[in-house]
C-alpha cells in the first residue's frame, strides 16, 4: 500500500491543538505570576519553538529525520517556560502529544517524556525556589506517569488498528484469490462435465454411425439390397438421434429423460443398440419417480455400458435391470461377453468419467468381471425422499409384456413393465 504524501493537511487536528496551545501559553506568560522583572526568555523560546515547528517540526509525524532535528526542543522549552512564569508548565500539554506521536518507539518516548519531567521540574524549581520542591515532584510526577500511561495506551490503540487494517487487507487479498480460485475450478469442472456429456451422447452416436457405415458398405459389397435399406434407415436415425443429443447440449438440457419415464428411455435404448449391433439386450425396469439429474446419470450410465459392450464385449447378449427401493435405486448391466481383468488400470475415458459421474452424485459403482466370464456393472444411487419416489417393488414376470422387436434378421426381447400412470418429473 503507498504511504500518503506528507503535506501540511496531514494531521491537521495537531497543527491546531499546536498552534492553540502555543497561543495559549504565551498569554499565560503575559499575564501570569514570575520572579523575574521581564520575561522576554519565555517569549523568545515560544517563538523559535512555533517557528520550528512551522519549518520542519510538522513534518515529525511521518519523518523521523524531521523528527529527530525537532524533538531536542522539548527540553529547552520545558525548562525555560516555567523558570521564567511557572503557570507556563502548561506547555507540556502539547510537548508529551508531540513525544509520542513522533517517537517511534515506546521506550524512546518514555525516556523523552522523563527528560521533559525532569527539565519543568528544574524550571519549576528555578522559579519556586526550594519551598516548591515536594508540590514540583508531585505535579512532574503525576504529569509523566499520566502521558506515559495514555500514550501507551493510545499506542497500542494505533497497533490494533494498524493491524486490523493489514488483516482486512489479507483478507480481501485472500478473498480475491480464493474468487478467482472457485472460477478456475468452476471453469474445470465445467470443461469436465460437458466432456463426459459428449463422450456419453454424441461420441457414442457418432461412434454408432461409423459402425452402421461399415456394416451398409459390407451390405452393399455383398448385394443385400433388402438389409441395405434397414441399415440406412438406423443411420439415419441415429444421425438424428446425434443432432438431438448436439442440440440438448447446446440448450444445456442433457438430460435425455425429458417428456418421458427412465424406463421408456432405457428401452429406447436397449432397441437402439439391438437395431444398430445385432445384440439382443433386456430390460427389467420398473416405473419410477426420480429427480431428474438422477434420471440423467442412471441413462449415462447405460449408455457408456451399453458402448462398451459393443466396443469391447463380443457379446451374445446384455441385460438391463433397474430396482428402486426406499434406501436406494439400482441399475445393473450384465453382459455375456469376454469379460477383462478388473485389477488392471481401465482404458479410455469411460468408465473414470462413470465414476466421477457417479460420485458427484454421491452413488457407487462396482465393476465385476473376469476374462471369459462377461462383466458385470452395478451402480447404486440414494434414493430421492419418500414423497417423491415411487417405492412399490417391480411387478411379476406374468404382469410384464414381452414385446419382441424385429429389425431385420435379430431381435430383441424388451420386457416391459404393464402400463401405469406415472408422470415423469418436470
């Protein structure tokens, strides 16, 4: 912080309270009681005394060379003032002020605060004669002990505030930095989420389409005219589904369950990826309310497992099964496929980014799987106050309908729950 220049407004209360005492003090020499038949001295010193204070004296409080050249001073004008008219000890009014706003340190001006005793005492004494001697070590007495212990004190005031300045001044710096530090983060944290967003939605899409492109030029290769056309037309729908899933983020919706439940979207899923893949997948899934960023997460989820069954899992066939209770909602896929080693570091950014995903929710996920024996991925979530979820246990296998879907030489069996009234959250 920059020092504020020393100009003759600086302390503008003290120039005053110096120029009134001065004032003062000379009219009491004038007029007040003295032993000796002209008081010229005690003019002559009040006057060098406003002079220096006028040339240099002022510039005291904020520079100690100034300071250093002023303050000797005090003790001729301590002494000389009431040698000449006692009543004049009134001067100290204004020399103890002056010894502590312009002494530095404590111990400094309580030694200066001494001196000055000590020489109105000795003028006291010049004046009074030896009958004043008990009363002038009272009055000097009572006079330094009194400034020392106020000007301590008014030190130790000016310490505090001092001090409570430079704290206010770390703290707003601390502030600052800790704003700009949520900005980063906030940043980060948004580069990451919007990062899982596109590898779960448009990344899986685009991905989709890539293999959909190789399979109609395979058809096209080989003359499948007829199975050529079916493979267009889930190109073409996924290509949509991708510009929905573009657009969904550029509005910052993302959530992929609007207008719909969980479980109809996670059976547009499993019939997308059987049309796209060939790879029968089931769905258990009973009607539920979820809040919707739950929605989100549980559909993310099986989107990035669904993505790696087709990626990696070489699978006949994959399951989908989604529980709610009152404690917690569970979804689990279950493939049938080659399986890994889960001791080892997992490639790519999908199942880290399932995870992350999973503990800003505050649920888990446990991966089970072994090579040759198909992967397991099971993810648990709190489940939403009781007024809001739909906590009944899912209905028998007699009550479901099994609603084969055909998509050209495959199909697949998407179990669906009997129709319910259940309205998705807003």
């Amino acid at each position: 912080m920059q020092q504020e220049p020393v100009t003759a407004r600086t302390n503008a209360w003290l120039h005053a309270f110096f120029g009134g005492t001065v004032l003062l003090t000379g009219v009491i020499a004038a007029v007040g009681w003295s032993p000796w038949s002209t008081r010229w001295p005690a003019f002559v010193t009040l006057t060098v005394f406003a002079l220096a204070y006028a040339a240099y004296g002022w510039r005291g409080y904020e520079t100690p060379r100034a300071a250093v050249a002023f303050l000797p001073l005090f003790a001729v004008v301590g002494f000389v003032l009431p040698a000449v008219a006692p009543a004049t000890a009134f001067v100290q009014c204004i020399l103890f002020p002056l010894v502590w706003c312009q002494t530095e340190r404590v111990r400094n001006a309580v030694l200066l605060s001494g001196v000055i005793g000590l020489a109105s005492g000795i003028g006291l004494q010049v004046s009074g004669g030896p009958e004043a001697l008990v009363g002038t070590i009272l009055i000097e007495t009572v006079s330094v002990v009194g400034a020392c212990a106020m000007g301590i004190w008014m030190t130790r005031l000016a310490h505090l505030a001092e001090e409570r300045r430079r704290l206010l001044e770390e703290l707003r710096a601390t502030q600052d930095s800790l704003a700009e530090a949520h900005r980063t983060a906030g940043v980060t944290s948004e580069r990451e989420r919007l990062a899982r967003e596109i590898h779960d939605t448009v990344a899986q899409d685009l991905a989709g389409i890539v293999m959909l492109t190789e399979r109609a030029r395979g058809d096209l290769a080989a003359a499948r005219i007829n199975q050529l056309d079916e493979r267009l037309s889930v190109l073409e729908d996924s290509a949509r589904s991708a510009l929905e899933e573009s657009r969904t983020l550029v509005a910052a919706g993302a959530s992929g369950t609007t207008g719909d439940s969980l479980a109809g979207a996670l059976h547009r899923l499993a019939e997308r990826h059987t049309r796209e893949t060939g790879v029968p997948v089931v769905v258990e899934a009973s009607e539920c309310a979820l809040d919707r960023d739950a929605q989100v997460v549980l559909l993310r989820v099986a989107q990035e497992a669904l993505a790696n069954v087709r990626a990696h899992a070489q699978a006949g066939s994959a399951h989908l099964h989604l529980v709610v209770d009152a404690e917690q909602v569970v979804l689990r896929i279950t493939d049938d496929g080659v399986g890994f080693d889960t001791t080892g570091a997992f490639p790519g950014h999908g199942l880290r980014g399932l995870r992350d995903r999973l503990a800003l929710a505050g649920g888990t996920c446990t991966i089970t799987s072994a090579p040759g024996e198909g992967t397991t991925i099971t993810v648990a979530l709190p489940t939403p106050p009781s007024d809001t979820v739909d906590a009944h246990p899912l209905p028998a296998r007699d009550e479901q309908l099994a609603t084969p879907v055909l998509t050209g030489d495959t199909a697949v069996t998407a179990t669906t729950p009997a129709p319910q009234p259940v309205q998705a959250p807003q």
